[in-house]
C-alpha cells in the first residue's frame, strides 16, 4: 500500500477551492510558514485534520478510511 501524503492532499483542495494560503493561516490563526510545513508533511494530527477539514469543508478523514481492509 502506498503512502497517503495527506499535505499535498489538503494543498491540492486548497488549490481546488481557488483559496489562498493566506487565507487558511487566517483560519488556523497561525503564520503562512505553518501552512507551508502542513503541505510538506507526510503525516498529520487528528485534531489538526478536523479542524482542516471544518475550514475547507471537505473529509480529508477519507483518505485514511477508504483504505481500512473489510
């Protein structure tokens, strides 16, 4: 099973939604580094997941449950 780079994943809906990195480190309430250092990750908090998932109003749990094996 290949690794799931859930950073380009949040990127790409980022992208997708034609929102700016400035406007989700608003939304995050952190600097626009941070949300560059969550694009390069590989990895992610849960807490952290939901709340990107609130803000861009997309499931990114998916990507890890779709995988689950019957």
């Amino acid at each position: 099973m290949s690794q799931i780079f859930i950073g380009k994943i949040i990127e790409e809906e980022l992208r997708n939604q034609e929102r700016s990195v400035v406007w989700l480190s608003r939304k995050l309430n952190c600097n626009r580094t941070n949300v560059y250092k969550i694009f390069n990750r590989t990895s992610i908090d849960t807490e952290l997941l939901l709340r990107l998932s609130n803000i861009l109003k997309c499931n990114f749990f998916a990507s890890y449950t779709d995988r689950l094996e019957p």
